[in-house]
C-alpha cells in the first residue's frame, strides 16, 4: 500500500532523514518506535507532503506522493493526525470533526454516515458535541483528533504519539481504539515512544534512530528481541 | 447580576434592539451632523468587517486595506465624474474593480506567509497611495476628483440628503453584518479559521491554502470596495488621503479595540473609537495623549478586544456555574461563546 525507497530529507544542510525504505501492507497496523528526536514525525510530514524529500520515492497505491500537495495527498487516502493534537479549540467538537470531512464536503450523506461512525467509536464525544473542543480533558481532545482524521476517509490513517500526556487507563483505551480502527479495515501508521503497548497491537514495526531505521519486524519478533526490550520497553 | 446582564445582551432578540436603535438613531440624535458622523463611522465598520475576514478570520494581516478601500472610492469617483456614469452603475464596477484587483494582488502576496506578508501589502498600500497622488491623468494628482455623483433615489427618496444616506449605509452594513455571520457559521468560515490556527494543520486537513486565502483576501477587498464606494457617493469628493496607509492603521485598531475575529468587534471598534474621538474634538490634537494610553490599557488588559473579552468571560462564568452549553442556552439563550457568536 505504501512504499518508501531511499527516502531522504533535509532540513537546511541537516540530514534529517537518511535513506529510509519502508514498507506498509494493507490492513496491516504498522508501528514506528523511536526516541524523541529519532525523525519520526518528519517521515510522517514527509509522507503528508508537509516536507518534501530530498531524494527518494513515496509510492501510495501506485501513486507517487512527492511532490504533492498536502491537500491532494488525502484526497489520496493518506492523513495524518499530528502530535499535540491540534485541534480548534475554540471551535465545538462538531465543528472540528466535520472539518476533517473537508475533502469530502459534496458529499453530505456520506459525511453524515461517516459522522455515525465515529461517534460510535467514541461516544462520549457525541455528549460533548456542542462544547468547545479546547473544553475537553486530554483524553477526549486526542480522540477528537483522531476522530477528525478518520472523517477524512483515510485507507492509510498516521497517528503520531496518540499516547502522548494521557493517564495510563486512557493509554490503554487509545490503543484498543486503535486497534478497532484498524480491525474496521483502516490501514495504520502507529508513531510511538510507548513501546509495549504499540507493539502488542502492531502487525509490524520498525525501529528509527537518529532518522533512520535501524530495525525491522514483526510483533513476536520485536517483544521478542533483546535490544528493543532494553532500549524502548525497559525490561 | 453581572452573569444575567451579559446573558441578556446575548439574547438572540438583542441584534434586533440594536437594530431599532440604529433606525430611530436620526430621530434620537440632537442634530444632523451625529447622524453625518454615524453614517460615516458605519462606512468605517463595513471596511473593518473586510479587514476582519482577511485578519481576524483567515489570520494574514494586510496592510493594503485602506488602499482598497481607496481603489473603490475612487472607481465611484471617476467613473461618475469623468465617464459620466450613474451612481449604481459606477458602485457595481467598483465592487468588480477592488474583487478583481485584490484576486491579483492576493495571488502575489499570499505567496509568502506571515510578516513577510504583511510587509509586502504595505508596500502595496503604500504604492495605491503614491499612484493616487501622482498619477494625474487618471487620479487628477493631489486635487482630487470632485462632482461625484451622489447615488440615484427613488419616489421621494434623495441619497443627497444625509438622512436617506443613513439608512442606505445601514442597510448595506446590516447586509454586510449578516453576509458575515453567514460566512463565520459555514464551511468556508471554519476554513479560514483553520487556516488562522496554522497553515500546516489546515493542509493536514485537506485545505487548499493559496485557494482559501485568495477567496479570504477578495471577501476582504470587495467589502473595502464597496466601503470606499458609498464613502464617495457619501463625501462626493475623494483625494489621495483617503488612501493614506493610516486608514489601515486606524482599522487595525477599530478591529483590536471591538474584537478581532469576532462577528460584533468591527462594529463595536468603530462605532466606539469614532465616537470617543468625536467626544475628545476640544482636545484638539492633544486628544491622543488621552486616547493613546487608553487604547495601550485596553490592548494590554484585554487582547482579545471589547466583544472578544466579553465572550470568553462569559463562557468562562458560565463553565463556572455548571452550566453546559444546552443548559445555558435554555435558561437565558446563551450558547458557548462561539456559537453565540455564531447565533448573533
């Protein structure tokens, strides 16, 4: 589904990605591990067409993504949700849900069924559907970020650092979630520094450090290895 | 007490008040020149409601407002005076004039992001001024362009009478107050908004940035357009200082002072400064060293301006109270602050 080939990206005379191949199987739910800093959401921006690469290939579905604009790569099927959330606090969770829906405005039936969904998969963001999104608890907040992406229609859905500030108790919802979304038929891109708990519900993961990938696998592999246990799940 | 009053100012019956009030206004006001001076403040607010779309909404300051605002004064100007065109006709072309000019202008400028931006349109304001003054043949150069015509009544009904201008003024500023609100509570509102939050997450979002920012940046320009034409259909005389680069100036501040972003700040900002302005005319020139520290205060302590303020401290007591949106909405009419802003 997607593909990258000898990706790289520069940030002024910084290499900030090198050399990056990297394969994403439809349905699979792929993880990315890494440290803060390791280049994970420049490869994500990179595949967002936020950035543009250097050098390399970003094939999606036989289409090639560099180049492209942000808007044309979902249009593609590609979104991002972004790390910190970002959403419009002062607009209703409505409001920034639907505006996720923006490549797909013409179609209101669609939009409306889409809309259903979502709040099926978090409901209390139908409660909260009239309340300022910058209202709502750290939890709910990255749900209605992910909620926004997933109104987007995304094949491939790229979460970065969904974890990120939340109490353990809604970790542990976020990922089930996640794993819901993808067992729904959404292709998934995971971003994590919560190492264990990606990689229980990852088909497979690849390992960043200093922008590039040092490691690949799949689940079993991965718990399995001694490096990664040490380096991300610390034990 | 303070929590009810702020309620019932943002009862949805309220803009109708305000609208009463503003019709009675002429039959209030103690002579014509108030009435002369809230005709003109209202021409004010409608460019201001332009500069709010761009600015407030869209979040790219430009700093050639005024100059649009010139361009329309002065396409009613010629056009009427020189070409010999009714008033509709010429009012018509100088919409067309400023949309098209600021679609070019827009394509150019929007290119670059944020102070480089705004440094580019003042250039631009800048160059709208220079051309008003020292191109001659089309502008007649610093005399300016008098004979305007002033726009064609109807039955009784003379537009050359400061009276009957009101009410056209305010019909077009209601228009405009309502175009608004219609924009703020569509799609393509909470696209410039999101645009506002980031040029990245916007995209992130699917967002067409340079489509939505040359749409903004055209709303913008058509509404100083037809500011500057019923400005000159008003005044029926116009000269290079109606372009001068202060006038944008003066609306920034109109647009801090009432609340940028916020669909009753234009008007609150305008109709407020013009009017303390006019209070402070003994002053003479010294009226600024009042006026200045006041406006530095009221920047200071209130960023988010006069209806900015307002809505953030009632949502804000409102959250206090317990009372979640649909509640407040039911016991005294009060959404979340953006929807009532919305709503109004």
């Amino acid at each position: 589904m997607l593909q990258l080939k000898n990706v790289d990206v520069h940030y002024g005379s910084f290499k900030a990605l090198n050399n990056i191949n990297m394969t994403v199987d439809t349905g699979g739910l792929v993880v990315l591990l890494g440290a803060n800093g390791a280049g994970k959401s420049t490869l994500f921006n990179a595949i967002s067409g936020l950035i543009k690469p250097s050098a390399g290939n970003i094939e999606f579905e036989d289409k090639i993504l560099n180049g492209m604009r942000p808007s044309a790569v979902v249009s593609a099927g590609v979104v991002q949700c972004a790390e910190g959330r970002q959403l419009f606090p002062q607009m209703s969770v409505h409001d920034n849900l639907m505006l996720g829906a923006y490549v797909h405005r013409k179609d209101k039936e669609g939009n409306r069924k889409r809309l259903n969904e979502v709040l099926e998969l978090f409901p209390i963001l139908e409660e909260k559907a009239h309340q300022p999104a910058g209202s709502l608890s750290g939890g709910q907040q990255q749900m209605v970020a992910i909620g926004r992406a997933m109104m987007s229609r995304p094949r491939l859905l790229m979460l970065d650092e969904p974890s990120l500030g939340l109490a353990p108790l809604v970790v542990k919802q976020m990922f089930e979630t996640i794993q819901q979304i993808n067992s729904l038929g959404t292709t998934v891109l995971l971003a994590e520094q919560n190492a264990f708990a990606a990689l229980k519900i990852a088909t497979h993961a690849y390992v960043m450090e200093n922008g590039q990938l040092v490691m690949d696998g799949d689940r079993e592999t991965m718990l399995g290895n001694e490096e990664v246990r040490k380096a991300y799940i610390g034990a | 007490m303070m929590f009810k009053l702020g309620a019932l100012i943002m009862h949805p019956a309220s803009k109708y008040a305000l609208l009463a009030l503003a019709l009675l206004f002429p039959a209030l006001a103690a002579n014509e020149y108030q009435v002369y001076v809230m005709a003109t403040a209202f021409i004010w607010a409608i460019a201001v409601y332009g500069f709010n779309v761009i600015t407030g909404y869209c979040g790219q300051l430009n700093l050639a407002h005024g100059g649009f605002f010139a361009i329309g004064a002065y396409a009613v100007a010629l056009l009427t005076a020189d070409y010999g065109w009714n008033f509709w006709p010429a009012f018509i072309g100088a919409l067309v004039i400023t949309a098209v000019l600021g679609f070019l202008v827009g394509a150019v400028s929007l290119r670059l992001k944020e102070h480089y931006f705004a440094i580019f349109t003042l250039c631009v304001g800048f160059i709208i001024y220079l051309l008003l003054d020292k191109w001659e043949e089309l502008t007649h150069g610093a005399i300016g362009v008098r004979g305007i015509a002033a726009p064609d009544g109807f039955g009784l009904v003379n537009f050359r009478e400061t009276i009957p201008v009101y009410y056209l003024i305010l019909f077009f500023l209601v228009f405009i107050i309502w175009f608004t609100s219609r924009i703020q509570k569509s799609l393509l509102g909470r696209t410039f908004i999101a645009i506002r939050n980031g040029d990245d997450l916007a995209e992130s979002l699917g967002i067409n940035l340079m489509k939505n920012k040359i749409l903004a940046f055209v709303i913008s320009t058509t509404y100083a357009g037809l500011a500057g034409a019923l400005y000159a259909g008003m005044i029926r005389f116009v000269g290079p200082e109606d372009g001068n680069i202060l006038h944008t100036f003066n609306m920034i501040t109109y647009l801090l002072v009432g609340g940028i972003g916020t669909l009753f700040g234009p008007l609150i900002g305008t109709l407020g400064i013009v009017w303390i302005t006019q209070s402070l005319q003994f002053l003479e020139e010294y009226r600024m060293i009042i006026f200045g520290p006041l406006l530095v205060i009221l920047v200071i302590f209130f960023p988010l301006g006069v209806s900015g303020s307002f809505l953030t401290w009632m949502h804000r007591k409102a959250q206090a109270l317990g009372l979640g949106p649909k509640k407040v909405q039911q016991e005294s009419k009060v959404n979340t602050a953006r929807e009532v802003e919305n709503n109004a």
